[in-house]
C-alpha cells in the first residue's frame, strides 16, 4: 500500500491483516523467547537447572538435583514452546510459569537450608554445581515474582 495522497500528518491505513489481529494476541513464544521478561527469566532458570542436572549429576555422578526439581525445570521449558491454546485448556501459560517458578524458588530455599545442615561441600566440582543451581533458583524466582496475571 502507497502513501503516496497523504498529508503530512494522516497515518497510513493497516493492512486487512493487521486489523484482524486481536490486541491481547500474544505469539506462542513471546513470553520465553527473550529472557529479559518474567517468563524467560523462569524459562532460563529451568534451562540451567536442568544443564546442572544432566552435566553434574547424569554425567558426572556429582552433584544431584531432586527428581521434582528436574520436573519441574523440565515443565518451565517445555510449556512456552508448546501451542497456547493446548495449554490454556489445562492453565494459562503465565500462571503456570508463575507458579512453576515460585515452586523452584522454594525448593532452592531448601536446598540451601539443606546443605546449611549437612555442612558444605568439600569437592571444589560439588561447590560449583552447588552455587549454579543456587543462582539458577533465584533467576526462577525473580522471574516468577515479574510475571504479570
């Protein structure tokens, strides 16, 4: 489409397609497809829990990760990728990343009052996992606490 009879001031009319496109329409990965927003934030956490979990603990045999942490780091992933309106019959994507997230932000707080308890790691590999998966949590969490419902 040409602008060509225009004032100076006149907009252009939208295309039909653009028209047609509902306001609240969101793409099926805009929430996770940059990690600067709340649901990326929560996606990035899962990402590194579960890159804890295969390298330190699949791998290694080092450090290791609950099998409802790699779950749900596994959810957080996996759920923003999936077709929205799939997922909106079981939940809205950002209230199951909400919640996701806050359930990893909680189990974090455990890890950490766990290995309080046990006294620290000795293995300097175990230490590394450790803080990792610790920072991996907090990200979760942070990203949780950015989510808008």
């Amino acid at each position: 489409m040409t602008d060509e009879g225009m004032g100076p001031f006149e907009e252009p009319t939208p295309e039909p397609r653009e028209m047609m496109k509902p306001e609240g329409e969101r793409p099926a990965m805009a929430g996770a497809a940059d990690f600067t927003s709340g649901e990326g934030l929560v996606a990035l956490g899962g990402i590194v829990l579960l890159a804890v979990w295969l390298l330190f603990d699949v791998i290694l045999d080092d450090y290791g990760l609950g099998i409802l942490t790699v779950l749900l780091a596994t959810v957080v992933v996996i759920v923003p990728r999936l077709n929205p309106e799939s997922v909106a019959r079981v939940q809205q994507v950002p209230v199951i990343m909400k919640v996701v997230g806050y359930a990893l932000g909680l189990i974090g707080v455990f890890d950490v009052i766990g290995a309080i308890e046990e006294g620290f790691y000795e293995d300097a590999l175990t230490v590394i996992a450790a803080l990792i998966s610790y920072a991996a949590f907090a990200v979760a969490f942070i990203g949780a606490r950015q989510i808008k419902i």
